[in-house]
C-alpha cells in the first residue's frame, strides 16, 4: 500500500511502481468510480483493448433497436388525431 497526498488543486501523482506494473502513459485516460466509502481509478479501455470481448457471445434473446423503439414511441397517426391543449386567440 502506497500512501500519496491530495494537492491544493486536488491532484495526486500515481506511484511509479503503480504506473509500470499498470504500463500507464502520460495523457491517458482515467474513469473514477465512486463506491460511497472509496474511489476506484480505473484506466479508461481504448478501443483496440475492447476488440473482440464479446466474441463468441450468444445473441439469443436480444431484440433489435427497431423492435424497441415501435413499442416504446407513440407513432404519428397516433399523434395526430389527438387534440393540441392549446387555445386559439
């Protein structure tokens, strides 16, 4: 365990053991999570690091995006035949 301190502009440096154990680089980005009693730091995935995580998964059971979308959303013949709540001068 490594103890750093937090900087008047709430900064911290990560430990140089930390860094090349993780291979962090310079401008890298980071996600902070918090968990109520902790922060988890979190190197943020590129997307060649996201590449092929779902290979093989079964898409059984997943509905397309349209399927969603026409039982969520009033359509337009619905829409139109109801009345404006706004008057006329």
């Amino acid at each position: 365990m490594t103890v750093v301190t937090l900087s008047s502009k709430f900064q911290v440096s990560v430990p140089k053991a930390m860094r090349e154990a993780l291979k962090l680089k310079a401008g890298q980005k980071m996600i902070f999570i918090n968990t109520g009693s902790a922060i988890k730091l979190l190197a943020q995935p590129t997307m060649a690091d996201l590449a092929g995580i779902a290979r093989g998964a079964s898409t059984a059971g997943v509905r397309e995006r349209d399927e969603h979308r026409d039982k969520s959303l009033p359509t337009v013949a619905k829409r139109a035949g109801r009345k404006s709540n706004t008057r006329r001068r």
